[in-house]
C-alpha cells in the first residue's frame, strides 16, 4: 500500500540492522525474566499490584504515544497545520478525572478487569457489553498498528512486507506472552526512552542544514499559517479549533476511563499514591511528546521548502515523511536507533493491547462464565494461550491489509468505535455519579443509544450519501458521535428513572461517589 522509496535495498545498513538486534534481544530478555516471577492470572495481568510508580508512568506514556503518533502528527504538521494538537490538550483533563473519580474505585474494589465494576454496579450483561465492545474494538486496532510499524522496517531493509509483519508480530508475541504485564511495563521504559531519544535525535540534524537555523523554521512557517490551530469559526460541521477542542476531552475520557489497558496500569502500581504520581508523570510526558512530533512536522516542512530537490520519492501520504528523512538524512547507526523508536512507539501498544485482550477474555468471558472454579496456575495459563491467540489475529490481521491492498479495516475500526464503545464512558458515569439509575434504566439508555449510534453511523456513510442525499445533507458529522453517545445515555439513564419513579435497589458500598466509605 504504502512505498516510501525505491532505492530502499540500498538502505540495507549494518549499523541500523544491529540496533534492531540488539533492541528486540533485550525485549526477549526481559519478558523471559519475568515468565519466572508468574504464578497467578493476578501476576500475570496485573504485575502483582506491585510495580513501581514512576516505570509504569513511562509505560502510560509509550503506550499512549503511539506509532500513529510517531508518523501521523509529524504528517499532518507537514501537509497542514496543528489542528490535531488542540484535542490533545483534553487529556489532561481527562487524567484528573481519572485520577479523582476512576482510578479509586478500581483499586479500592481489587479489580481485575475494567468491566467487573459495571457488573457490581448494573449487572452481567453490563460487563459483557463493555468486554466485547472492546475486544471487537482492538482486534482491527492491534493489526492495523503491526501493519504501520512494519511499513517503517520493510522500507530500511527492502525485506518482503510479509517477512517484516511475522518477525515484528513475533518478537512482540514473544515477550509479551511470557512475561506478561510485568514485561510490558518494563520493556516500556525501555521504549519509551528509545522513543523519546530517537525523536529528539532528528531535529538538531534538521537544523544544521537550514541556512537561517532555528529561526527560519519559524519565520517560514508563520508565512504559510503552518502553526495555525484550526478554523476559529463556531461551525460545528467541520474541524475546527472549537469542535477539537469540545471533542477531545471525551475522546480521552474514555480511553482513561473505560480502556482495559489504561485500567490494568491503574492496578499494577504498588500503593495509590504511586498510581496517582504515574498518571501524572504519564500526561506530563505525553504532551511535550505531542508537541515536539507538531513541530518536526512543521520543521519538515521548512526544510523541504529549502531543499526541494532532496524529496526525491513519491510520497503516497504525509505520513511518511518522517521515515522519509530519516532513511535519507540521518547517518547509519543513528537513523537505526531513530527508527528503533517509531518502532518502540508501536510495540508499546502493541503489548499493552495483547495483555489487556487476553485479560478481559480471561476474566470477563473465561472465568466468569465458561470455567469458574479453578485455580490461580490455571487462569495463568488460560491467560498465556489467550495471548497467543491475540498474537496471531494481530499478524493475521496486519498480512491481510497488506495482501488485500485495502483501507476498509480502519474505516470498520472507526465505526466499530463510534457503535460500539461511543456510550461506554456514558454507561460508567451513569453507575459512579447517580445512586438512584437501576439496572433496567441504564439497559433501555444502551440499547436506544445502540441504536441511534447505528442509525447515525449509516445515514452518514457513502452509501447514505448516495441513496439518501437529503438525511446525509443534514446529518452532523460521525466525529461528534463519541461526545454525543455519551451524553445521550447518560441523559437516557437518568430521564428514564425519572419518567419511571423506580430507583436502583441494590447495594452501592463504594459503587458511586456518593456511597463511597472514603466519604
């Protein structure tokens, strides 16, 4: 699909390949260390509830950084502006909420999966809605990611595109199932260093070759409105300043809130305070990370400007950019360790969504219904085979993008998204801010939102567009869906209670904030 250059076999070298080895061996390394430390399901998706707080902050970071982040802002940056920082900006929101209202009540309540409070709190179907909604959720997400990554590596090696997709699907595969969330976390650090490290190696080269140095990326990016946020209009039907900026904290909130993977790193830390200090130094990290990709993007710009005749491929998307000057401007061994940490970017999440699968499969699906009365070691095992078989939808999904030349999974990704997981940051505030919406009351609000998502979903589509071109005309964009899915069940759930006169009769010891003991 994607070809960054044609002389790629030329850029088959020595130093980079050996970062590379040297990289994935210690990754190897790690999760086969931690395999030791495994004896229950609890160790092997939750670390014991004993990491330190400062590594699993590192980990927030690298998994939140993403190899989409790596490629797609740098991208964006360079063909337009930095419209797609301001929603960035709602995560730091959405950490402090998750801090005061979240993260509590899963370390208070010994959680093992994200969805075992919806259980508590409204029942088994309630938890079974939110696991499949996310599992469905990041099985095309996982591949698409592998997919991305790979792209990088087969353009420096010039290896077949399959044999990068296997090797790198593989060596992740490895230390993940072995060593569980212990060695994610760990082999995070790693990468979030070499992330870090790698990104901030390409602009000082960057600016050395610009006559007018740092200074000229400014003056020349303020000439062609490169560092514009967006459209300051209030017209909600496009993206603009004002649509990022009111989209992004729920975007956020329900990856904080209500994503397995987030949840697990909530637990993991060995005291709540050292939870707290990681969310924190995660958003400290993340957004200096968001800002500096913005700018080598925008620097990118300037200095292709400058030196037009150095674009010497054809570039299928602005995402390649980066991998672009990378491969062409940085010299050997150094440009393998800068890849190393777009890599490192992909393989942070990549983990993280492998543990945190097989975690709610586990614990939402396995023991809870199907095998409930074994022991530790055999949850532990249950948990290792589940991986394996997250690691082989992830490669199987990444061959197929690349054999099926195709980009319809990411748009299935974005619509499995907006049906599915729109209402579940609306479904966890409706059980931790009311006392009085009851199981049937938070079931009607689903379904309709359900519904109404669906409906939105199609009458927005092409095929809408083609066969209903006055409902499409008037239909307001899917980007809205996630903040008004939320707003809509939660609005549902209370109107409902309300209308009905009949309260929630269950116990709600430490289920809502108002019922808290902490209180």
């Amino acid at each position: 699909m994607f070809v960054l250059l044609s002389q790629s076999q030329a850029l088959l070298r020595w130093p980079d390949l050996i970062v590379f080895i040297v990289s994935f061996a210690l990754m190897i390394y790690i999760g086969c260390y931690c395999a030791k430390r495994n004896s229950s399901a609890e160790s092997y998706f939750l670390a014991s509830r004993s990491m330190p707080g400062w590594v699993v902050g590192f980990s927030v970071m690298a998994t939140i950084i993403s190899s989409m982040s790596f490629l797609a802002n740098p991208g964006f940056a360079f063909k337009e502006n930095w419209r797609y920082l301001v929603p960035c900006a709602g995560y730091i929101i959405a950490t402090f909420v998750a801090i005061i209202l979240f993260m509590p009540y899963f370390r208070k309540g010994h959680v093992n999966s994200a969805y075992e409070y919806l259980e508590k709190r409204f029942g088994l179907w309630a938890r079974l809605y939110a696991a499949l909604a996310f599992l469905l959720i990041q099985i095309i997400r996982i591949g698409i990611i592998l997919y991305a990554a790979s792209l990088a590596i087969q353009a420096m090696t010039g290896w077949p595109m399959e044999i990068v997709i296997l090797l790198l699907g593989i060596i992740v595969a490895i230390y993940t199932i072995a060593g569980g969330l212990e060695a994610v976390i760990w082999t995070d650090l790693i990468q979030g260093i070499t992330l870090i490290v790698g990104a901030l190696i390409c602009l000082p080269i960057l600016i050395k070759q610009l006559p007018g140095g740092f200074a000229q990326i400014f003056d020349v990016a303020n000439a062609h409105d490169k560092f514009s946020l967006g459209d300051m209009n209030w017209d909600f039907r496009i993206k603009g300043f004002w649509v990022m900026l009111v989209t992004g904290p729920f975007m956020w909130l329900q990856l904080m809130c209500t994503d397995q993977a987030m949840v697990q790193r909530y637990c993991a830390p060995k005291s709540k305070s050292d939870a707290r200090k990681s969310l924190i130094m995660g958003v400290a990290m993340s957004f200096p990370m968001w800002l500096y990709f913005f700018f080598i993007g925008t620097a990118l710009f300037v200095f292709y400007q400058a030196f037009p005749d150095k674009l010497t491929a054809d570039l299928e998307a602005p995402e390649q950019i980066l991998p672009f000057f990378i491969l062409t401007e940085v010299p050997a061994g150094i440009s393998g360790f800068v890849i190393m940490g777009l890599i490192a970017a992909a393989m942070s999440t990549l983990d993280s969504l492998i543990n945190a699968t097989a975690a709610t499969v586990t614990t939402d699906f396995y023991k809870r219904i199907f095998i409930c009365n074994k022991d530790e070691k055999h949850y532990l095992k249950a948990g290792r085979w589940f991986s394996v078989l997250f690691a082989v939808v992830m490669i199987s999904t990444a061959l197929f993008i690349h054999f099926a030349k195709t980009t319809t999974l990411n748009d299935i990704q974005n619509y499995a998204y907006n049906i599915l997981g729109g209402g579940l940051l609306g479904l966890f505030m409706l059980g931790l801010l009311t006392k009085s919406v009851s199981s049937f009351a938070a079931a009607t609000a689903t379904i309709t939102t359900f519904t109404i998502s669906s409906s939105w979903v199609f009458f927005g589509s092409p095929l809408s567009q083609e066969k209903f071109p006055q409902i499409y005309a008037r239909i307001p964009s899917t980007f809205w869906m996630g903040t008004f899915s939320n707003l809509i069940i939660f609005g549902l759930g209370l109107a409902i209670t309300y209308i009905l006169g009949k309260r929630s009769e269950k116990k709600l010891d430490n289920l809502t904030i108002w019922t808290s003991k902490d209180n």
